[in-house]
C-alpha cells in the first residue's frame, strides 16, 4: 500500500512539475524571443561583428542581440585578411540606427536596406550584386556601389537627399534617375542602352563613360557643369540648354554633328576619335581654352 501511495505522490509532482514549467514557458511567447534577437545567418558575417565588438555574446550562435545592432551608427565590414568573405548580410535590418555602412571586397548578392532609414552614406563595392532595396532611406547623401554586378536598383527616389550616386562597372542597361537631390552622377564601364534623365533637375555632373548609348537627352538637366561620355555609340546630342556646362568629354562615338555655339561656359572640349564629324560649330568669337579634336575635324561658326 506504502508503495502505491508513494508512486501515486511521484506521479503528482511530476505532473505539477510539467504543468509549472509549461505555464512558464507559456509566459515567454515566441514573439519576445524574435523581439530579443537579430537573427545573423553568415558566420562571417557574425564573426566580424564579434571583432568589431558588436557582438556582445562574442559567439558564433547565428543570432545577437538587437539591443547590441540598435546601439550601432557606423559599420564598416570592408574585406580584410583576418576575416573571411561575407556572402549573405540578412539580419542588416536589425541595425536600425546605421548612418555608415561600408561592405566592399564581399560576395554579396543582394541586399536590402529598406529598415536602414537613417543611412547617409553607402559603400557596397567590388560585391556581387544583383539587386538592393533602399525604399524608405530618406537620408542617403551618397551612395557608392560600383564594381558589382548590380542591374537591379529599387527606392531610389525616396533618397530626398542623396547628392552623389557612384554605380560604375556594373551590369545596368537602362536606368531611370528619378531624384531632384542628385548633383554627382557616375555610371561608367556598364550595358547601358537607355537613360533617363529628366527628373534629375541637379544634376551637375555626369560620367557616362563606356556604355552602348545611342541617344541622351539631357535637356532638363540645366545646372550640368560636366558630362563625360565618350566611347558610346551616339549619333547626336542637343546641349542647347546647358549653358553652364564646362567640360564636354565625348570622344569615340558615332557624332555626325555637334553644335557648342550656346555653350559659352565651355572651357574644355573632347570630341577626337568621332570618324563622322568633321565640323563643330561654335559662334564667332567663342573660344574654348582647351581642345582635344582629331586632324579632320576644325570648330567654325557654319557647319553644313
């Protein structure tokens, strides 16, 4: 009988036993564990936190603290010998409060910063991208993502203070630059076929330099100092609005005509290697300081 009494008593606190820590467990929701973490999925990734001091468990768990990601404004995760390459950077949105971030040297394919809306300043180069989101970053000043592969970039205009965007040697072939606040605008060695240009009224420099463009209208842009776009294929260009501009590159094209008569602000003009132009026109006491022109080719005030 003892016996019986005593397994029955054994059975008892067992059962309260689970039923306490289930209860306690139920007081936990998942939610709050989500909450609690950033989940960190690339080791390395992870591993560079740790050495930056970001991590403040300093283990490799796949996870850190989002209240250790929130306290972070600048981070720099440039390739460096003691780490090893980045190729996945899921759990950048839990850094909420970033205003620097700098990955270049990485393997990273695709990224979004769409959580990151207080970033100013972007480095993202010599990756491998192929798409980034910065929908919601109202507070990008520039953003450098050149040497990727990158040909798909989205929320670009709500970027209202973005002024330099650098997206050199990627695989872009047509782009729109729908933003007010870019002045700096570079895009050289990419596929590109098409650009538009009429909402970028800041723009004052462009570098469009080795692309495949045939056609440019930069017509809106009337602030453009320089434009740089020689090896391209274009056939004309209409430049009768840009009246500051100062410095004209575009060599190596498919030029039949040119025509800088209205642009008196000219100072430096580049338009050898154009086998179709032979004349330039300008007006009768235009001059421009310095000229690159192939021997065929002369500036007169009438051109047929």
């Amino acid at each position: 009988m003892k016996l019986i009494l005593k397994t029955i008593n054994l059975v008892a606190l067992s059962l309260t036993a689970l039923l306490y820590s289930s209860c306690a467990y139920e007081e936990i929701p998942p939610s709050t564990i989500i909450e609690t973490f950033v989940s960190i999925p690339d080791s390395v990734f992870e591993s560079k936190l740790i050495e930056l001091g970001v991590d403040s468990d300093g283990a490799i768990n796949h996870k850190i603290l989002r209240s250790d990601a929130e306290q972070v404004t600048h981070l720099n995760l440039n390739l460096t010998e003691n780490t090893g390459i980045i190729g996945d950077l899921n759990g950048i949105e839990g850094f909420i409060n970033l205003t620097f971030l700098s990955a270049t040297g990485q393997d990273i394919q695709d990224i979004d910063l769409s959580f990151n809306t207080k970033l100013d300043t972007l480095f993202l180069g010599g990756n491998l991208l192929t798409n980034i989101d910065i929908d919601k970053n109202t507070n990008l000043v520039l953003l450098d993502v050149q040497a990727n592969r990158l040909h798909t970039l989205t929320g670009l205009s709500n970027a209202e203070n973005l002024k330099k965007l650098n997206l050199s040697f990627n695989d872009f072939e047509e782009v729109s630059i729908n933003n007010e606040s870019v002045e700096d605008l570079f895009m050289t060695h990419n596929l590109l076929q098409s650009i538009d240009l009429e909402s970028a009224l800041s723009l004052k420099n462009i570098m469009l330099t080795t692309n495949e463009l045939a056609t440019i209208d930069p017509g809106t842009n009337m602030q453009l100092e320089t434009l740089m776009i020689s090896d391209n294929n274009l056939s004309n260009i209409n430049l009768e609005q840009n009246i500051k501009l100062s410095y004209l590159y575009i060599s190596s094209n498919a030029l039949t005509g040119l025509d800088v008569s209205n642009n008196q602000a000219l100072t430096d003009l580049r338009a050898d290697r154009n086998p179709g132009l032979t004349c330039i026109q300008i007006q009768r006491d235009q001059e421009i300081p310095s000229l690159s022109l192939s021997e065929y080719q002369e500036l007169n005030d009438q051109c047929n």
